[in-house]
C-alpha cells in the first residue's frame, strides 16, 4: 500500500511539472512567431513598379508619383533599401487585419506589375509603426514607428522625391 501511494503521488508531481513547461513553450512558439523578423519581398516579379509618395498634414496633402523600371539605379537603391530591413507580424496580422488606421505624416505606395499587367507587390509603408504588403497589416520594430519612419524618409529620398 505505502508503496502504491508514493507512485500515486510521483505521478501528480510529475503531472504539475508537465503542464508549466507545456505552457511555457507554446508561449516561447507564439513569441517567437510574431517576433521573427520577415524580409521584403524582392522586385523580380515586377516589370514596373508605380510609386507614391504623399506627406500628410493637418488640411493638407501633397503628393507625387512616378515608375520605377527594373533598369534605373532608383530600382536598385530601393530593393537595397528594403533588403536591410526587415518587418514582422502583429496581431493585426494575426486578425488578418488589411488596413492602417495610424499612418504618420508619410506613406509610400509601391505597386509592382508584372509583365502581363497583374499586380505582384501591393507594398504601403508609412511614418506609423504599421506596414500594408498584400492585404495584410504587418509592424516594423517592436515599440514605436521608428524604423518605418526612418525607412520611409530614406526611401522617399532614393527615389527622388522632395519632402513637401
């Protein structure tokens, strides 16, 4: 009998030791997920890329347009650009969320065409802490708009256009 219940007694142990390390993990899984940094998707697909850049202010917005071709250094200064940067997912991705509501004082809209005419790249970056590829919400950095404001001036410079 002693010895029946000392198994007895092993097993709740070892029971109430299984549970927190379950639970531990799945919550290093579901953090590791939503911080696990993604890369912006490269411009190969695209024949052309149509570019807008608008800057915000209270009563008024200005903004400007062009096409980038796979040809200009503009093209490459932007593909560099985005390859050193990184984005990752939020729960706005999460709830399959596919629109900015705080955008900043800067968006820049990158809209990538193949050489049929199908949109390939739907990319909207703004001076927020929040991205838009595809229909999908995404987040740069963990607290704060810094990088997206930061990759949005340095973008908005590559390509030429004048900060209003």
């Amino acid at each position: 009998f002693k010895e029946a219940c000392a198994v007895r007694i092993n097993n709740i142990s070892n029971r109430w030791l299984v549970i927190p390390a379950a639970v531990v993990t799945v919550l290093l899984l579901i953090g590791w997920y939503f911080i696990q940094p993604i890369s912006f998707p490269a411009f190969e697909p695209c024949d052309r890329i149509e570019v807008t850049y608008a800057q915000l202010s209270p009563g008024l917005t200005e903004q400007s347009s062009h096409t980038l071709f796979p040809t200009s250094n503009q093209w490459e200064e932007a593909e560099d650009l985005l390859g050193r940067s990184s984005y990752h997912r939020c729960w706005k991705t999460l709830g399959g969320e596919s629109s900015i509501e705080s955008i900043g004082p800067q968006t820049l809209s990158l809209y990538g065409y193949s050489r049929e005419g199908d949109l390939v790249l739907d990319l909207t970056i703004t001076s927020g802490q929040y991205i838009r590829l595809n229909d999908r919400v995404y987040e740069m950095g963990q607290f704060g708009a810094t990088p997206a404001a930061e990759l949005v001036q340095k973008l908005s410079q590559a390509l030429g256009f004048a900060t209003f």
